[in-house]
C-alpha cells in the first residue's frame, strides 16, 4: 500500500505547489493524476521519490515513511522507484545503451558509476529492457539519433532497468504525437498488468486518461478537487470538470483535448 498524507510543499518563493494533498493506492494500481498547468502535479511526484523535499506530511509505502528516510535508506528505496520525463533526460551524445544502463546507477558501487562500468548481467539486462520497448536495434546509436517516441522508449527502459515496484512518469507523452502517446502508454500499461508494477502518471490528453487509468485525482491549485474510478471518469459531470480546470474550461468532444503544457 501506498499512501501520502497532508503533503504540503511550499517552494522558496513562498508559492504553494502542493497542499495538504492525501490519497492511498493499493499496489499494482494506475493512477493518473489530472490538473491543468501549474496545479501541483510535477510537484507531487517530485516529492514522493525525493527528487525535492516536501514541506509538510508523510509518504508511507509499506509503513516507511519516504518523507523522513535520508543518505543509504532514501538510496536503497529510490532503486525501486524509477521515473519516466516528459523531456526524456536523457545524455543525448551518449548511445542508448548507456543510457539505458543508467538505470543500474542506484545498484553499483560509486566507482564503478563513476567510470560507467556494469557487469555482464546488467547488460543483458539492458538488452532485454531494449528488446522488451522494441527498440533493441538501437543500442548502439547515440540518443540524439532516435525520433522522439524511441527516446522516451529508452527513458521507459532505464526505468525498467530499476526492477521498479513503482514508476512515476511526470507529463511523459506531452511532447509527442497522439499516435506516439498511446505506444508509450501501451508500454506503461503492459508494464503495470504484466508486472504488476504501481504506475502514477501525470497527463494532460484526457482521453488517454480514461483509456489508461484505473484512479484518477485532479489536481487545483496544488488541492485535491477531484477523486474517480475509470467509470467515473468516464461519466465525470460538467461541474467536476470545471472544478479542476476552472469555469471558463470547455469540454472538447468526449473528455479529449490536450488542456495544459509544461507543469509546476
């Protein structure tokens, strides 16, 4: 089980990214979380795998609290939470399989890191996450090479190179076409049911949102406003859609549209 209470991160400016936010998913769930830009979403997954600290409040996976642990625990539990970007982050003049084994980092020595070497079981491991993605072939080519599907393919790879319980993806089809979305999503899917790994993702093409979610909570103003199953998203009212993106918000067509860009 997974669960945040009370988060609040109130970033060096005063802005108040995340407040008082709390929800609870069980293992193996996919959350989406919806929200228009600025609304907290990036923040909240930033805070659950400590890339920032939170303010306020717990993040408790299996009765650890994420929000407390630092220096070797805060490294040993990051190992099993990988994380998927909207811009890839990837070393764009590096090959892919670099990239990709950079996903071992939390597993190796820091010399061993600090000269890029893995062992042979890792690499085997890389090509098989390549393989896994379908972009095996392209090992050895340098990331700046791949089209923009392939290289968030590679981002999902190094993620899976983790052997994550949990992947946070953070907006990761915003920059891609809606054919090339719904592949990546496919792949978070496949990982998810075949791998029974928790996915929490952040989107803004709400009509992936009810293709792809099995929970949904949207986000305003870094506040929770609304909480639904993948039925109930289907069904969501006028008044719920306009209490996550504002009263002037226009519903386009079925719950589709691309409603928001880079978030806070």
């Amino acid at each position: 089980m997974f669960e945040v209470r009370n988060l609040t991160k109130i970033y060096d400016d005063g802005t108040v990214a995340v407040k008082n936010v709390s929800f609870s998913i069980p293992d193996g769930e996919f959350l989406v979380v919806i929200g228009l830009s600025g609304s907290g979403k990036s923040t909240l997954l930033r805070c659950i795998n400590r890339l920032i600290d939170p303010t306020e409040g717990e993040i408790l996976w299996d009765g650890v609290d994420l929000a407390q642990i630092e220096g070797e625990d805060l490294r040993v539990v990051r190992r099993k939470i990988g994380m998927v970007f909207q811009h890839f982050n990837l070393v764009k003049r590096s090959s892919v399989l670099t990239n990709v084994l950079a996903g071992r980092l939390g597993y190796t020595s820091s010399w061993q890191s600090l000269f890029g070497r893995f062992s042979e079981d890792d690499r085997q491991l890389a090509f098989a996450a390549l393989d896994r993605l379908g972009i095996l072939d392209q090992a050895d080519k340098r990331a700046d090479e791949l089209s923009g599907g392939q290289q968030q393919r590679v981002g999902v790879a190094r993620a899976l190179m983790q052997e994550p319980r949990m992947i946070l993806a953070d907006e990761p089809v915003a920059s891609l076409d809606p054919v090339l979305a719904h592949s990546i999503m496919e792949h978070l899917e496949r990982l998810n049911q075949e791998d029974g790994i928790t996915i929490i993702c952040s989107l803004h093409y709400l009509d992936l949102v009810q293709r792809y979610a099995s929970s949904v909570i949207g986000l305003r103003e870094g506040e929770i406003v609304y909480r639904g199953a993948k039925a109930e998203i289907r069904g969501m009212t006028d008044k719920q859609f306009r209490e996550i993106y504002g009263a002037d918000a226009e519903r386009v067509g079925d719950l589709t549209g691309d409603l928001n860009s880079d978030d806070q």
